[in-house]
C-alpha cells in the first residue's frame, strides 16, 4: 500500500499508480449516470453519460508531481492477427487508440486490429488475449459486405457491461461480441445485422468504430447498434449500405426495431426530408419554419426531381459513445458525415441525416427529435466524438454536443431545443473561421452549391479551410466534473482545398494540402452560464487525447510527449510527465487489487505500449 509521501507510478500504454487516500464521493442530487466509480473505468468515457471524470482522489493535486511509471506492457503488432483481419489492416493501424478499460483490478486494451488484451493493474502481467476472427471470402457470400482501405479497423472505442459481465466489443462485419472478463472467453457473437435491411441495394463498408461502443438499455433489455455505410467519404464509391441505428433484444438476439438516416434506395423520395421536420433542427432553426418558407429546399433530399436518392450519397460512422438515459428510456447519438465531400454537387439538399445529432425514444424504437448544425456541408464538418448527458441545477437534463465546424450545443434533453449556441471557435479565434456555415432558408446553399469555391461565391481557388476537417474545430470528446464546469479543446488547424475533382468510381473527392502549423487551446466553461471560466494555450500541435477530470485536476496527454495535471478551476499547470513518445489516446483511471489508484497510458507510435502510473 502506498503512504502519501510514496512516488507515484505511470506506463506507456500504462497504468498510474498512486496515493491511496480514502476516498469521498458527494451525494447527487440529480439523476446520474451508470458506472461512476471511484475503483473503475467502465465505458468509453468513464460512465454511461461520457463524462470522462473520475470521482477518485488518490491522485490529487497535492501528490501528483510524486507520479513515476509502474510498468508497462508492449503491445504486439498486426503480424499476429488472424490472417483474415491481417489481409485488411493495413500497417498504419498497428497499435490502438482506443482508451484502456478498468474492471475489478484488471486493464483492458483492444488495438485496431482487434485482439483484445487483458492485465493486472497491479503488476501488468498478461491475463489473456482474444483475437477476432474473420473469414473474408465467406463474410462477402453471406453478407452485403465488403471492406474499405484500413479504416475497416478503426477501432476507437469498447466498454465493459456490468450486469451482462462483459466486455463487448464491435466487430468489423456488421457484428458485436462479448467477452468473459476474468477468462477472456467468447460469451455471445451477435452477426448479421446488416443482411435483409429494409431499403437497403448497396455494400456496406463498415469499421470497428462505427459506434465508440454497444450501447445497453438496461430498462428495455436491448443492446443499441449502428452499421454506417461506410467508415470514410473522402473516396468516390458508388452504392453504399443505407445507415441505420437499431435495438435488438439481449435474450433472442433479435432486431426490435430500426432507426434510418438515409433515404431507401432505388425509390422516389420526395418527402424524405419532411417526414420528420415537425421534430427537428437546421442549427437552432425549426425545420418547420424552413418547410414554410422554402419547401423546395427539402424536397428530393440526397437527389433531384424525379430520381432515386443518389448512388453516391450515404451516412458514416457515428464516432461517439452511445449515450443512454436509464430514467427516461432516451439515446443520445450523432452520425458522422454526409458523403460524399467536398463534391456535393450530385447529392443536393440537407443531406439528412448525416451530420446530426439525435435522440431516439428506445422504448417506442422512434426518433422523438434532431439537430442538424451543418445543413448540405462539403467540410466533413461531421459531429464525430462523443456528446454528453449532464442533468444540471439550473438548465434541467441537457445534452451537450458540438460538431467539427466549432459551434457548441447545449440542448434541452427531451426536446432537442437550444439552451446555448455558443460560437466556440471564434471565441478562441477572433479572425474567424474561413468556411461557410450554408442557411437553410438558402435554395443555392441548399441545392445549388456543389464545391467550396464554385462560382468563387465563398471561395477563392484554392479555398483555406479553418478549422481543418482533421478531427474538427473540437479535436476530441469533452468533460464534465460533476460540478457545473464543462472542458473542451478548440483547435487551431488548416488547410488548402486545391480541388474538388469530378466523380469517378475509386478517385478522391478532394485534393487538400495540410498546414504544419497547429495549435490547441483548453476552455473551462460554466454550463449553466455559457461563459468562459479559464483558458490554456498550447502551441506545439492539435491534441487528440481528451481531458480526464480527477482530483481536482484535468488530465491529459499531449502529443509532444508529455502528460499534464491542470487545476481544474483555476487552469494552473500542476505537473508535466515526460512519457518519452508521443500520446494521442485518451489516459483512464482506475484502481487495482491492493486499492491503489493507476493512470493508464498508452504511448509510442499508434499507442504500442500501455503504461501505468
């Protein structure tokens, strides 16, 4: 057992092991979320809400400069998979970026090629790996299925289901499985879910990521599942698989209902966009009142007059956690962008429902409202990482949510109406962001603008694009402290968009030149107000890995090398930790078998090594 004046201990792709205090947690007077623990790190972002706290405080501001690496464990490379997942993983996913998940004393770790790992938190010693297995060729016959460049394993996220006792993962063909956590044995394998979809002509290209992770509805007996037609949009590829979000029951293993975010295809659909305008949102503009105004900008949503939805159209990834509301039967979710981009030419209107966020009535298997901040976008301004449930003092439950371009939501949880819009990129950038957020009431933004720089309306040629699409104005999830304060990253990130090239089957949809230069800036904010608290500059790089709120402190890697400890309501820099490589996954906190609370980080290029301090 550790003593407060002991050194403190952390890994690459490792644990931190610290002081073990006691510990207190507050009473909650609002509704909460699953899985707040002060010994575990169970989903994605902590608890089932995506608050990425924990309520430990072994490590705490005052022991914190006391951290030193425990152990660490090296991951092994692709060349160990199973042929099948090798044949479609490409070398540049070796490694993982999914954050490492604490249960009972034990670490858990998936890479993108899918073997998943278990450790002792105590000592790091290897409890048992499990591989995915797949057989390409059969996969093809029995499903519409085929894979896209590595992106098929793009594993960002997994979780631990605590009354299933599993860690379930997403497979990389239309599939989810649960694992026994002590054993690492195969406890059910769900297949299938993308054979006989209604509406559905096309291939589905799915990844590991299309959702952070299997989302659980405890109250209704349902697992939550979504398959996207494909993982990326940034290749011209005609037909893709219609995107779709379902609930299937954890005893049979059958589909309850489905959730579509694309029109059905091969049919007319000239009402797609108006079947369900009377519960959603352009930004915070009621779809209703666009209706009213312009209906022809809605109608022939994804194609023109007379025609099919085009082949070119389809939804991507959700890349977020499943946020469920056990109290009130709600999913919180958003999907990844419409595609394709920056060619938008021939898939003209809204482009519902790619890009927008949602909540979904899991009892009634209905979507009850939506908000789509980026209307007909040829940014990849997609609302890809996670969003957050908070049930605060003074604004009620809300969801909280912003999308690449920079713009920050905060909605009423049940309705989807905008408490706060908060232009949070030009907060922190007062020059402004270059790229044009299109108004719905628009017919030529609507249904007319096919590039950035057509007509040279909005952009010269080439176009400068700030914020970059490179995982968008907020560069990864946010977090919460329990205590009224929000954190985010804004990233400082462009780009030259040479050219939007003509479709052609195989051929990118955009020719862009990166800047080299980024910056990333940390904002505290009060929900309830909306204002400012603090702010912290970095200049060194965007910054992947998000923010853990713990011990009164904000944790996190950074991609020089470094992970820091900022005091959560001042911003001052406590201490910095020189991991020796750069970070771009998120650090998790749990405790191991003695008590003993462990940082676990995963360091080195594409995170080969876990570390604990």
């Amino acid at each position: 057992m550790m003593t407060h004046h002991s050194k403190h201990k952390i890994g690459l792709l490792t644990i931190l092991a610290i002081l073990s205090l006691s510990t207190f947690i507050p009473a909650l007077a609002y509704a909460a979320p699953l899985a707040v623990s002060e010994n575990d790190w169970q989903h994605y972002g902590g608890n089932s809400w995506g608050w990425n706290y924990s309520p430990q405080t072994q490590i705490n501001k005052n022991n914190v400069d006391q951290l030193e690496v425990e152990w660490l464990y090296p991951l092994a490379g692709i060349s160990g998979a199973p042929v099948g997942v090798q044949s479609i993983v490409a070398a540049s996913r070796e490694g993982t970026i999914t954050p490492p998940i604490v249960r009972d004393g034990d670490v858990f770790v998936t890479t993108n090629f899918l073997i998943t790992y278990s450790m002792d938190a105590k000592t790091g010693k290897l409890n048992w790996q499990h591989p995915y297995v797949i057989d390409i060729e059969e996969t093809r016959q029995r499903l519409p299925w085929g894979h896209y460049s590595s992106l098929t394993a793009h594993t960002h996220g997994f979780r631990y289901w605590e009354s299933g006792d599993a860690i379930l993962l997403n497979g990389m063909a239309c599939d989810f499985y649960g694992l026994e956590p002590k054993t690492g044995e195969e406890k059910f394998w769900i297949k299938d879910l993308c054979l006989d979809v209604p509406g559905n002509l096309y291939i589905y290209r799915p990844s590991a990521s299309d959702q952070f992770d299997i989302g659980t509805y405890e109250k209704g007996n349902q697992f939550i599942f979504t398959i996207s037609a494909s993982s990326a949009h940034s290749t011209y590829l005609a037909g893709h698989g219609r995107h779709l979000t379902m609930g299937i029951d954890m005893d049979t293993q059958q589909i309850q209902w489905r959730i579509f975010n694309y029109p059905p295809h091969g049919v007319q659909s000239k009402d797609w966009a108006l079947q369900e305008c009377d519960i959603g949102f352009f930004q915070d503009i009621p779809c209703s009142d666009v209706a009213a105004a312009a209906p022809q900008n809605l109608e022939w949503d994804w194609t023109f007059p007379g025609e099919p939805p085009s082949v070119w159209g389809g939804v991507t990834a959700n890349w977020g956690a499943t946020i469920v509301d056990e109290d009130t039967g709600m999913l919180y979710t958003q999907t990844g962008n419409q595609g394709p981009y920056t060619n938008v030419s021939l898939t003209p209107g809204p482009r519902l429902y790619g890009s927008t966020i949602m909540g979904i009535d899991l009892d009634q298997g209905k979507r009850v409202w939506w908000v789509q901040p980026f209307p007909h976008d040829p940014y990849d301004y997609d609302c890809n990482w996670s969003g957050m449930l908070v049930d605060d003092p003074t604004l009620g439950k809300v969801y909280i949510k912003g999308c690449k371009e920079g713009i920050l939501y905060v909605m009423d949880a049940a309705t989807g109406e905008t408490i706060h819009k908060i232009d949070a990129f030009n907060e922190i950038f007062t020059q402004g962001r270059t790229t044009h957020i299109t108004d719905p009431f628009s017919t030529y933004d609507m249904r007319e603008w096919g590039w950035p720089f057509q007509d040279g309306t909005y952009h010269d040629q080439p176009a400068i694009i700030f914020p970059y699409w490179s995982n968008g104005a907020f560069g990864t999830d946010m977090a919460y402290d329990g205590e009224g304060t929000l954190y985010y990253y804004i990233i400082g990130n462009q780009a030259l968009l040479l050219d939007s090239p003509p479709y052609i089957e195989g051929q990118s949809s955009s020719r862009t030149q990166s800047s080299p230069v980024s910056n990333t800036t940390i904002v505290a904010m009060d929900l309830a107000t909306g204002q400012t608290k603090w702010t912290w500059y970095y200049d060194h790089s965007q910054n992947r890995a998000a923010m853990v709120i713990t011990g009164d402190m904000v944790m996190s890697p950074w991609s020089d090398g470094f992970m820091r400890f900022h005091d959560k309501d001042t911003g001052q820099l406590l201490y910095e930790q020189n991991m020796g490589s750069y970070l771009a996954v998120t650090a998790t906190i749990g405790k191991d078998s003695d008590g003993n609370s462990k940082i676990l980080v995963l360091a080195g290029p594409a995170g080969r090594a876990l570390n604990a301090m």
